[in-house]
C-alpha cells in the first residue's frame, strides 16, 4: 500500500513539474533557408563538390586511358610485361579508389567548417527569444511527431536570426 501511495505521489509531482515546464517549437529549416549565410556556404560546398568531382573525372579518364591501351597492346605482350602492366593499372585503380574516398571525406569535413558557425547562430538566435519568452524547452518541428501551432517560435526568432546573419555575412564576406 505505501508503495502505491509513493508511486502516485511521484506520478503526480512529475505531472505538476511537466506541467510548469513551458515548451515551444521551432521550424529549423525554415529558419536555415532564409540566411544569407546558409545559401553562400551551400554555393561554397556545390563548388568544392564540382572541383573535387572535375579531378575524380580526370584520374578516371587517365585510369581508362592506360586500360584501353593496354587491352589494344595485351596479344603483343610477354606474360611477365603483362603481369606488369596489370599490377600498374591494379595500382592506378586502388589510388583512384582512394583518391575517392579521400575526396568524399573531405567535402563532409568541409561542409561541417562551413555549416558548424551558422548551426551556432541559428542556436543563438533561438536561446535568446525562449530567456526572454522564459521558456525551459525549445524543439525542432522537423524531427518532432506532433506539435501545437500556438507554440510556434519560428516567426519570433526569425528577426534575431537575421541579425545575426547580416552581422556574420559582413564579417566573412571577405572569405
């Protein structure tokens, strides 16, 4: 009896602290989308990706250079040239491989640099509206099942965003 005495008590204390708890959303990607900042990194990143993908072309258009010439040269071929050459294309192809890998690992890296002080600002912007609205939690709308319109902050956090997007843009427009 005094145990189900104690977990109705604890129920009903949880229920009282939820209930003074004061929850808000935000859009996270409405947010990002309007940001200045956010558009020049993704051109930034697009760039990145096309150059590391122009050189990727070009390794593979050597690779399949030396392949074609080798396939077209093969019949006239000693066994022990032919073990050779096969050995440099095997080589060609792994570095090839690696140079992808490489590339792939780069780009993500890069794109973590460009988007980790915008994610921080986007933070900012929402932890400076839910101190002065007072609110304890602040939830993304995109990676939440369910949520209340009324309690919708995005619009409020919006102006402070873009403050803080302006300031930045002028700060590194020089990069």
């Amino acid at each position: 009896m005094k145990k189900w005495m104690l977990a109705l008590m604890v129920l009903f204390s949880l229920g009282t602290v939820t209930a003074q708890s004061k929850v808000a959303h935000v859009n996270s990607q409405k947010l990002l989308d309007t940001l200045q900042s956010r558009k020049d990194a993704m051109q930034k990143l697009q760039d990145k990706e096309s150059e590391l993908i122009l050189d990727l072309q070009e390794q593979e258009a050597d690779f399949n250079k030396l392949l074609a010439e080798y396939e077209k040269k093969r019949g006239d071929m000693t066994p022990t040239l032919i073990k050779f050459e096969e050995e440099k294309l095997m080589k060609k192809q792994q570095m090839l491989q690696e140079t992808q890998a490489s590339h792939s690992e780069e780009l993500q890296l890069y794109s973590q640099e460009l988007n980790q002080p915008i994610l921080e600002m986007v933070q900012d912007a929402i932890k400076e509206v839910a101190t002065t609205k007072k609110l304890d939690y602040v939830i993304d709308e995109t990676v939440t099942l369910f949520f209340r319109g009324e309690l919708d902050i995005t619009n409020e956090v919006m102006p402070v965003l873009l403050k803080l997007d302006a300031e930045y843009v002028k700060t590194h427009s020089s990069n």
